[in-house]
C-alpha cells in the first residue's frame, strides 16, 4: 500500500469540497481551484478529511494513488494557506523592477527582460535584488520562479545569477597564472 496515498487528508474549516464525477472543486479563503481526478481512483469526501482508495494492487494504482493524494493535499493547501517561492538576484548591477503585470530584469545583456507574469500568480520584488513569486496553484508557482531562474542560472565561477534563495551554488576555482 502506497504510503503517501494510505494517509487521510485534513480539509481545514473555511475550505469547501465538491466532487462531481472526476471533478473535484475546491474553493477556500484564497480562491478557487479544480482538479481532475483519475477515473481509476476512488476519492471519498467528508467534512473534515479526504481519502484515496485504489481498485487493484497494480503498478499503475499503486503509482496513481499516491498522485492523486498528493495532488488533491496541494490543492486544498494552496486555496487555505497559497505557495510561494523566494528568487535572489546576484551580481554587480543585476536588478528587477515590476511595471504592472511585467517583470522588467537586467541581467547584464545588452537588453533588459520583459517576462509577462502569468495570471493567478503574483510577484514582489523587495528592495532590487530578492523577488518572491507567489500564488494558490503549486504547478504555476514553481514554473513562474524556474522561468525566471532559467534566464541567468548561477554560475561557479563569479557565483552571479538567479538563484532560489534556499539554493547553495557550489563556487570552482578559477584559473591561477603561474
């Protein structure tokens, strides 16, 4: 029996579940979200928790079932507490800016980046160099802050970069004359 998906799933007081066919709709006090569910699975709701079965012991449910359980446990604390991630900009004069909905990032190239924040998800920068991206759907979190990251990964050497904040770069020597 798949751990993860064996364990019930705790719905906090101000959120609300409903589960129509595949269908499963959560709204709380951060907003709403749906999530569609495996036909294979079976999900049980009640007031105050949450439970997955599967139908047979195969590779496939085993696997499904603690997807699903996890999938559901992100939904339900994403519309009660949200997600967010922390981004550190590192380099001599790299800086962001936020004009509207539009990330504005100088990275040292020859041209600063515009980078559209999608919607649903929500972007602080605190003083120039540290951004936080956050928002209520875990998926988008992640792929907003990875998008923003992948335009100046960390590099070794000079350790300049975009970088999550809990992320460590391992530093290289650089070349010695002798």
């Amino acid at each position: 029996m798949s751990r993860v998906g064996r364990k019930p799933i705790t719905v906090p007081e101000k959120v609300k579940l409903n589960l129509k066919a595949n269908l499963l709709s959560v709204e709380g006090p951060k907003g709403k979200l749906s999530l569609t569910v495996h036909p294979r699975m079976k999900v049980d709701v009640t007031e105050k928790e949450v439970t997955v079965k599967r139908p047979t012991n195969t590779r496939q449910d085993r696997s499904l079932h603690g997807l699903t359980r996890a999938l559901i446990q992100n939904t339900v604390l994403g519309v009660s507490e949200g997600f967010s991630k922390s981004l550190k900009i590192e380099g001599v004069g790299f800086r962001a800016q936020l004009k509207g909905k539009t990330l504005v990032l100088s990275l040292g190239y020859s041209h600063p980046i515009n980078y559209a924040v999608p919607e649903g998800v929500e972007v602080k920068v605190g003083q120039q160099n540290t951004l936080t991206v956050s928002g209520i759907n875990k998926k988008e979190v992640g792929q907003v802050a990875a998008d923003i990251r992948r335009f100046y990964e960390p590099e070794p050497y000079g350790g300049k970069g975009v970088r999550y904040a809990d992320e460590v770069v391992r530093r290289k020597q650089g070349k010695t004359v002798g």
